[in-house]
C-alpha cells in the first residue's frame, strides 16, 4: 500500500549514482516490519530501491538498515 504521508519520509538521500539529494522518495510501500522507497534522480535520471527493516519488539519502529 502507498503512501502520502510526507511528514515521516525521509529526505534529502543522495543519488546512488551521481551523489546529488533527492528531496523525496518517488514511490513508499510500507510491510510488516519493513519499508520500501523508490528514488529517482531528476539530475541524472537514476533509480533505485532502499529498504528499511523494523524490529517488531521495538515499539519506536526505529530502523534497522535502509
């Protein structure tokens, strides 16, 4: 399911390829116990896929890796 709420999202991560930040994520799909983002890179057009996993037994929900 996606998502709109842009208050949580993470911001600013660096073009895998070229290094420039991307404000946004273009795409969120939240799971059980993880989160999917689709970057796309305006400057170079490059796309690609973070991931963060969530610990069940933490009721933060504090990431694991992205």
């Amino acid at each position: 399911m996606a998502t709109t709420d842009f208050g949580s999202l993470p911001r600013e991560n660096p073009c895998a390829q070229c290094g420039k930040p991307i404000a946004v994520p273009e795409w969120v799909e939240a799971g059980p116990r993880r989160t999917s983002y689709l970057w796309r890179c305006r400057a170079c057009d490059y796309r690609f896929e973070a991931v963060a996993f969530f610990d069940q037994s933490e009721p933060n929900r504090e990431a694991l890796a992205a």
